[in-house]
C-alpha cells in the first residue's frame, strides 16, 4: 500500500510559500523544505468512532478486537496520510512531466474520515 503524494504547482518562490500557508491553515506539517519545493503532510489516526467501537467491543467482548483497532491506527498513521509536495518544476528528475493536483483536490483527501 502506497502513500498518497499529491503534487501542487507554483509559479515562483512566493507563491510557494502562500499555497503552504494554505495548507499549514488546514494542519498540514511540513516535512521538507528547499529551494524549489515544500514536501508536507497531514496525519491522520483514524475515525473516533471506530476507534471508540473497537475499544469498548475489545474490552468487553472479544480483546482481539483491540488488536484491529491498533492495526487501523497504524493504517491510517503511516499510510492513509496524505504528502503534498508544492514545486516550482514541472519536470521530475527522469525528465517525465509532472501531473499536477489542485489545492481543493489536497485539502479535501486530507480531510476525509476514510
């Protein structure tokens, strides 16, 4: 299972750094940054309500259960998380050109429960 990595496209360096306050207003953290580009993320660990559901049917029913529910927060932390990086290339180090995402696309994957 792969990550998901959206990528944003800037104009030039101030630019860059307006589409990062976006994200940064909407709890993306960043990961990296450099001349050309900003790679950032948004964690997430999983629905409350899941959570809430595998904890109480774990302690009074069936404890494997608590186990699920550790293995969806592991999904959910180190896979379900989406990375944005914004840059100002437009080619990749292999010379392919880059598909880029728009900010409302980023914004609404890092804010859906699933």
């Amino acid at each position: 299972m792969v990550m998901d990595l959206f990528i944003v496209k800037a104009k030039n360096k101030k630019d860059l750094e307006k589409i990062s306050d976006d994200f940064l207003s909407e709890k993306f953290n960043v990961i990296q940054i450099e001349d050309n580009f900003i790679l950032m993320k948004k964690r997430r660990y999983g629905n409350i309500y899941v959570h809430a559901l595998f904890l109480l049917i774990g302690l009074f029913y069936i404890w494997p259960l608590l186990i699920v529910n550790l293995a969806y927060f592991t999904y959910s932390y180190l896979w379900a998380s989406p990375h944005v990086l914004i840059t100002t290339e437009i080619k990749s180090e292999d010379g392919e050109i880059l598909e880029f995402n728009t900010i409302d696309e980023v914004i609404k994957c890092g804010n859906k429960l699933f």
